[in-house]
C-alpha cells in the first residue's frame, strides 16, 4: 500500500486545483541528490533542519545568471546589469510577498539569519540598550541568538534574563509574563525550535511584549520551511530566515524590520552602495533602507536563487508542505516511542517537523555514524543549543528533522536502520 499521496487541506489563501494534492514521488523528481546512494544504500536525507536539498530549478538559477547576465548590480547602465538588477530586486519582492511585508524597503538581504541577528544587535541594540535594560531570550534558543547579545551586553552592560521551557520543551508563557517589565526592551525568541521542533506562540509573545514597550526579535529559520508566515499579523518588529532552510542555496537570508525602526537605525557595514554621498570635508550621508544595510556587492546569483525557492515553494503549497511533515513525523513519532530505551526531548503539543532523542546506553556520535553507513542522514550533537541541551542533563542528541520530499517509507527504513544500529552499540 502506497503512501506516498495525502489529501491535505491548504488554507484558503494557498489552496489551488494545482496543489489539491500533494504527490511527493513527483516532487522527489525535482532534486536530483535524492537519486544518489550512500555507501552503497539509497540516500534517506533526514537532515532538513540544518540544510534543505536543493531542487533543480534553483540549482539552474546559478547557470543562468552565470552564462547570460552576470553583472553587478545597480547603478550600471548597460544591459546585463539592468537585468541583474531586476533579478535581484525582483527577489526582494518575492520576498515581501512570502512574509506578508507592508513593503519591499523593510526586506534587507543578509548572509543568513545569523548575519541578520547581528544586524540588529549591532544596529538597533547598540544605539538603544544601555545599563539597567533588560533583553529576554528563550532556553530554546540558537546560539546565533544568545552569543551576539552576550557579546554585546558584556560591552554595554543591560541585562539578559531566560525565558524558562516545561518538561514538554514548550515554552513557559507564564514564567515569561512574569518576567516582562518596564526594563525590558526586546525580546529575542525563535519562532521554532532547531533542538526540539517546539513551534512558540510568538504572536502571543509580541502582544505581550508591545504591552511593556518592548520590541520582538524572532528568529524564523526553522518556520519559514514548514508554515506561512505571516509578519504583519505576528506583529513581528524584526524577522529573520535563511535561504538554505527553505530550498535555496546558502550564503543569503533576510532580515524583516518594521519600516520606522529601520529607518532610524545607523548602518552596521560600510562600504559601497549603503551610501548617498561621501566627502573627506562634509563626511558621508547614507542611502535610503534597504539599501543603507546592504553594503558592498551582494550574493547576487544566491539572492536571485532565493526567490527561486520560494516560488517553489509556493507552487508546491506552503500548508500542504506543513501538513505532510506532520504525518511524516507523526509516524515517526509512534515508531521510536516503540524502542525500549529511546527517550524523546521535546514533546510539546505544538511540533515542526523534528524529532530529536537519546538512547540509553549509546552515544548520540556512534548512532550518527554507524546509521550513515546504512545510507540515513541524521544530525547528532549540541544543535548549536547547549544551553537548553544541558536543561535536559544532555550534551547531545540524535534529531531526525524532515522536508516536503521526505517518504513515509523512508520513515520505516529509518526506524528499520536505528534498530539494528541500536543492537550493535549497546
């Protein structure tokens, strides 16, 4: 009995006789690495939530622009850099459309979400964060959101207070509520947990937050690949995510601010483009947003690849993508909770599409490797979380995370393949 076919039931924003269903053996059609083995067993990618596989029609972005209009963008005059230039600013629009962005000026294209935290941080939170300020970061964080706001707040001297988690790993919103004061100034939490899949209730969280005068900082990078998001109803002051975490190449992300709060930050980076004038006499003015955080040349065939990807994305259906990562992890779910010994870390009631464990008797490491050589591709360590790792009295776990062409069978090999590894390690 197949079960590559669900009948999933997109919202009414995404929903078209196009994508009424979701046929995953054709979409595996699309990347070409799914074809290849592994040791000499058929590659199960289950690696999703550090990098997404790359479709075809992203991948013929970079010859494209290579072979027909490789060009630096903006400000030149002749053919190939206007039509670079369109590409690239096209993206940008694609991009505002993806998160439901008032306007294209609040886009501004970073290396990744990392850059674009630190954008903020070095932007917003050196101008307005001074001692006696509080910022509040969740347990579930990523270090790129916990390490630039220590860096910064050992310089400038605010504080930074933990949002703690449930044994669930869902977030306590009461321990958060109670934390907010008038000393808090923002709030830096990912719409997504990396580590456990725990999707966190941030609309909630920027209501809260705007009541306390606060700002909100959310990290999307592991929701932009699984759920529509939506920045105007999140109420989100700034949004991050990264073109390799929804099928586009690495090296290029966005940063989401509210057009006010742009406006009003002094640039990060100088260099060209970011400018309107210069002068040894008079000094320099800078250029407008976005373009006044967009200094230097840009990854340009990355950005133009970007938009790619999310026009795949939006051809497949963003909801029914979500929704057939739900069965796949469902199904994974009740297939580990089987294995005498398996201990899953994150059970809240509202996952993405992560599953992440530990196996009495056997390091995260050898399960890692000795599963490779079965041709399953799974993450093992920290996941850039030791401090929520260490919440848990772990240093490391096995996380299988999953992607739109993922299989139910390759949930069966995968569960197949950790059983045989487990009897040889313990």
């Amino acid at each position: 009995m197949s079960h590559s076919v669900i009948e999933p039931t997109p919202s009414l924003e995404q929903a078209s006789p196009a994508q009424a269903t979701f046929d995953v053996m054709r979409l595996r059609q699309d990347f070409p690495v799914l074809a290849r083995e592994v040791h000499g067993k058929p590659l199960i990618y289950l690696d999703n939530a550090a990098t997404c596989q790359t479709p075809q029609q992203v991948i013929d972005v970079f010859s494209d622009y290579y072979s027909r209009y490789n060009a630096n963008i903006h400000r030149g005059l002749h053919t190939l850099s206007d039509e670079a230039t369109a590409a690239f600013e096209g993206t940008r629009q694609k991009v505002k459309a993806f998160l439901n962005a008032e306007d294209a000026r609040q886009i501004i294209f970073t290396r990744g979400t990392t850059e674009a935290i630190n954008l903020v941080v070095h932007s917003w939170g050196r101008a307005n964060l001074a001692p006696g300020d509080e910022v509040l970061i969740s347990m579930l964080e990523h270090h790129s959101n916990i390490v630039p706001w220590q860096l910064l707040a050992a310089e400038l001297g605010f504080t930074i207070k933990v949002i703690p988690v449930e044994a669930s790993g869902a977030l306590d919103m009461g321990a958060y509520r109670g934390l907010l004061s008038e000393r808090t100034k923002l709030v830096a939490v990912n719409h997504v947990s990396n580590a456990l899949g725990t999707i966190n209730p941030v609309q909630e969280m920027a209501t809260l937050a705007h009541q306390h005068g606060a700002l909100i900082l959310v990290d999307g990078a592991q929701a932009a690949p699984h759920q529509v998001v939506d920045v105007q109803a999140i109420d989100a002051d700034f949004y991050a995510f990264s073109g390799h975490k929804v099928y586009g190449p690495t090296g290029v992300g966005v940063l989401y601010g509210k057009q006010a709060l742009l406006e009003a930050m002094p640039p990060w980076q100088g260099g060209g483009e970011m400018i309107s004038t210069v002068s040894f006499d008079a000094g320099t003015t800078f250029a407008a947003i976005p373009h006044k955080f967009e200094a230097g040349t840009p990854a340009i065939a990355e950005v133009i690849a970007l938009g790619r990807a999310l026009e795949w994305m939006e051809s497949i259906g963003i909801d029914a993508i979500g929704a057939w990562e739900g069965q796949l992890l469902d199904h994974a779910t009740q297939a580990v909770g089987q294995i005498d010994g398996l201990r899953i870390l994150g059970t809240a009631p509202n996952k993405a599409a992560v599953l992440s464990f530990v196996v009495d008797g056997a390091h995260s490491q050898d399960i890692g490797l000795l599963i490779d050589q079965l041709g399953v591709a799974i993450r093992t360590g920290h996941h850039c979380a030791q401090p929520l790792l260490h919440h848990f009295g772990v240093d490391a776990t096995c996380r299988a995370s999953f992607a739109a062409y993922n299989t139910l069978e390759e949930v069966d090999r995968f569960i197949e393949a950790l059983q045989r590894v487990i009897g040889m390690v313990r």
